[in-house]
C-alpha cells in the first residue's frame, strides 16, 4: 500500500481499536511524516520515541526506595490518564541499540489483554492514549535487530511502499520546487528504489485470527485493501484463503445457527455439503454447543434432523463428539431420538468395550 492507503487504515485501526499497527518501509517512503499527519486528522496529540535512542531506563524510569519498597519514577512522555488523547509512536523499534531495551518495550506495543490496560513495568497506559509503531525491514540493507516471531505476531503489519502519484500528490500540497515535481514526473524511477521483499515471516496463529475477527467487527477498510491488511497479521496466503471464503457465500458451510435456529430453509443445502464442508458445520455446532449446551425443544429438534442427514460414518464421530456435552447427551437419549441416534450410540458403546 502507499502512505495515503497507509493512513486511511493506521486511523481506522486507531480509532477504533486497541490493536497496534506496525509501519514497515524503506528509508524515506513517509513512514513518519503519514503517522503524524493520521494523529493530526484524529485529533490527537503526537508522542515520538525515538527507540534507536533510547535505554531500558529512558521507558521504564529510575528505580527509587520508598521505605521497604522499590518504584520506578514515571517517564516524562508517557502520558497521564487525564492528559488529552495521544498517539505514541513507537519509531525504529527493530533499532534498539540494546536487546534489553527491546524486551522492555514488548510489553508496551503489545495490545492490552480484555479488561486490562497497556502497559510498561509498572506504569499504565489509559485507553484513551494509542500505540503505533513504524520499522524498516530487516532486509540487509539497514542495520537493524530481527524481531522475533512472538513480537511480530502481537501488531498489524502494514507494508508501504514508494507511489509516484502519492509523492506527487504531497509534493504539490507542500509547495515543493516547480523543477524538481516536473523533473520527476518525467523521471519517477528516480524516486526511492524498492528493495528486497519486505518478508517478516508473518504467519497464521490463534492470536492472529483473534487480531483479525477484531478488525472485521470494527473497522471498515477500502476493499482493495483489506486483504493486505489481513495479510500483515495471518500471512499472504492465509489471507487470500480468508478473502475467497468472504467471497464464496454459496460454498460456505452451514452455521451452528442456521442448523439449529433455521433448519426446515437449510435441510436440503446441509444434505448437499460435502463431508469437508460438512466438517466444518459439526466443529461450529460442537464449539457453540460447548459454550451453550442448553438447546429449546426446536433446537434439540433440529440438531436431532441434522444428525439424521449425515453419513454414516460423519453421524458416529459427531455422536460420540455430542455425548460428551453432559446436556446435550441428556438431549440425545431420550426416547423419541432413537430412530437417529440409536445406531450410533450403539456402535459407540461396542467401541467402548
């Protein structure tokens, strides 16, 4: 994405969540200049900290004894809980000069846990105050520590890269020499030259997909970039997968709801579904069941004709999943579900034995 796309998302990911997006680009793109104008247009104050600068001491503070026990003084630019909202801009992370100084500021750029705040040692960040966090990649070209997998994994990875007609854009707005615009309108090659693949070893994980269910709930992106934005959290190809499932309604499995909640509309369709889509609608109505296995007469109904429906050897597996949900098994073994449930409540007792 170029700086322009870059701010449109950074302030929707701001605004609107407690995710931490991670600016990566070459020297020289707008990487820092894009942040601040986003913190200008969101109304909020701009904080700068200048990680390749900056020991173990400058973010957590001077230890102090009070009596028996040991503090940490409050760093000067760590804003307070009533201080207007900030955006603290976390620049050239991977420059930390000391390792233990990018141990220290994990913990900040990491967004806060449900119910929890932000936090660095012993000193805490209000909601109302937002990180974000700008890189170069680590590609050989600058001198510059390798994030670990486990810090990269915690923030939205937004790769930017050098557009003539972006420059050219902000170079109009700023009044930039007449002769220097025209030569390079001409000449837009002369601009910064990308280099290597910009490649963080951005990965699918549990947490990625949480990261990623958050920015779906929340925020609304331009579609030509949502993908990249998934990208930058679950991986290139995780994210095109995700992005055709999006796109590919009619191919999608049964929910756990439409089975239980709209069952006569569905029946035909869950008949249909193949047994990898069909996988995929009994792990919904396993998990939801787990987390409220207490089903209405119409819900027990319907789980009942859905497992009735399945193949055979689909039907035993689910079964033997179900009963070890202690109401839905008493669901399951009454009377009026033998017809269904009978066969495979027998074939799971002979497994037993």
């Amino acid at each position: 994405m170029n700086i322009e796309q870059m701010k449109i998302v950074v302030k929707e990911i701001l605004a609107k969540t407690e995710l931490t997006p991670c600016v990566v680009g070459h020297r020289g793109v707008g990487k820092s200049a894009g942040i601040i104008q986003a913190c200008r247009e969101l109304d909020r104050r701009y904080i700068s900290l200048r990680l390749g600068q900056m020991e173990v001491g400058d973010l957590v503070g001077i230890p102090f004894r009070e009596g028996e026990a040991m503090h940490w003084s409050r760093p000067s630019w760590l804003p307070r809980d009533d201080d207007p909202p900030a955006i603290i801009h976390c620049d050239e992370l991977n420059r930390a000069q000391q390792e233990d100084t990018l141990q220290a500021i994990f913990q900040f750029v990491e967004p806060p846990a449900e119910g929890m705040l932000r936090s660095l040692h012993t000193h805490r960040l209000s909601l109302r105050h937002k990180v974000v966090v700008s890189i170069n990649p680590p590609d050989g070209s600058y001198q510059v520590a390798t994030l670990d997998r486990a810090l990269i994994d915690r923030m939205v990875m937004l790769f930017v890269e050098t557009d003539y007609h972006c420059w050219a854009r902000y170079a109009l707005e700023r009044e930039l020499a007449g002769e220097v615009r025209r030569f390079l309108a001409a000449n837009s090659g002369m601009l910064a030259k990308q280099g290597m693949p910009m490649d963080l070893q951005v990965e699918p994980s549990e947490r990625g997909w949480e990261m990623v269910s958050i920015l779906q709930k929340s925020c609304r992106f331009p579609a030509e970039l949502e993908m990249e934005v998934y990208a930058g959290i679950v991986g290139k190809e995780a994210a095109i997968m995700f992005m055709r499932w999006l796109s590919d309604r009619k191919g999608r499995p049964l929910t756990a709801g439409q089975v239980l909640n709209d069952w006569p509309r569905v029946a035909e369709r869950a008949q249909a579904q193949r047994d990898d889509v069909q996988a995929a609608t009994m792990n919904d109505l396993s998990a939801t069941l787990q987390a409220s296995p207490v089903l209405a007469e119409e819900e027990e109904d319907n789980l009942v004709a859905y497992i009735s429906v399945l193949p055979r050897d689909l039907c035993f597996g689910f079964v033997k999943t179900l009963l070890k949900i202690p109401e839905v098994a008493l669901a399951l073994v009454k009377d009026r579900h033998d017809s269904v449930v009978f066969d495979a409540m027998q074939a799971i007792s002979r497994e037993a034995h």
